[in-house]
C-alpha cells in the first residue's frame, strides 16, 4: 500500500515553499557569510596595514607554498583576504571576486591543508554559486545591470 494522497500533497506543497526562497536572499547568504569567513583569515595575517611577524611564519614553516617565495604569499594572501571579501560584500565584481576566493581555496585544499575538503567544499559551493548565477539584486553589479540596461531602452 503506497502513501495517502494527503500526505504527498503536504511534501508538493512542501516543496513548492522552499521553491520560492528568493535567489537574491542566498545570494546575499552566500557573498556575505563567505566574504567573513575570507575576510577573518585575513585580518588575523595584519596588525594595523602591515603583515603580521605570525603569518610569514606560517607561511615559511607550515604552508609551504610551492614557487612562491613564503614573504610574498603572506602579503598577497593577506590583500586578497581583504580586498574580494568587501568586493562580495559590497556586490561589487562580485562574480571575478568569487572566482579569485575560489582560485585561493583551490590552493589552500591541495597545497595546504589537503584533509579540509569538506570546509573548501562548502566555500566552493557557496563561490561557485556566486559565479554561475551572480550576486542577485542586493548589489552594485545589479544597479550597474540595471543602469547600463536602461540605456539600451531594455528596461
């Protein structure tokens, strides 16, 4: 005996209700819980603007980035921990934002800590989100959208 008709209208409306969370309201989610978790790593790298002592330790002792000297990779770590979380959050080049953290998680999973790959997964997931459909309305990019839209006469 299979299930009540009830019972399988109640999971289709079910599923309809989750069908109708607004793409702009995870969006949101996304840029601005991803853009934290990126732009807490790098402000543990600073004290004030300068890198800190800690984070070129790390960087020569523990990550050991390949072809890159571990100096150089600390700064370029710590900038870009700062400068594409606010792009995502601001919604700003949100899409070239996202595919720079992705680059970054990428380097981190396979150079660094190999055994995360549930953590990069979930930051993959949520940049690649991002990538594909964009930062939804609650953002520059949009206003850009809409304004270069306006000009063409296609609003």
């Amino acid at each position: 005996m299979g299930p009540s008709r009830p019972l399988i209208n109640r999971f289709r409306n079910l599923i309809g209700m989750f069908e109708r969370i607004p793409y702009d309201l995870t969006a949101l989610i996304a840029r601005l819980s991803i853009g934290a978790v990126f732009w807490q790593s790098g402000q543990t790298k600073v004290d004030g603007w300068h890198v800190n002592d800690s984070a070129i330790y790390l960087f020569e002792n523990e990550y050991k980035l390949p072809l890159i000297d571990p100096w150089l990779a600390a700064h370029l770590a710590a900038f870009n921990e700062h400068f594409f979380p606010l792009l995502l959050v601001l919604g700003f080049a949100s899409r070239f934002a996202a595919l720079a953290l992705l680059g970054m998680t990428l380097v981190i999973e396979i150079f660094v800590y190999p055994g995360a790959w549930p953590t990069h997964g979930t930051w993959a997931a949520c940049l690649l989100l991002l990538i594909a459909k964009g930062p939804g309305t609650f953002s520059i990019d949009h206003l850009i959208a809409r304004k270069m839209a306006m000009g063409e006469g296609k609003v």
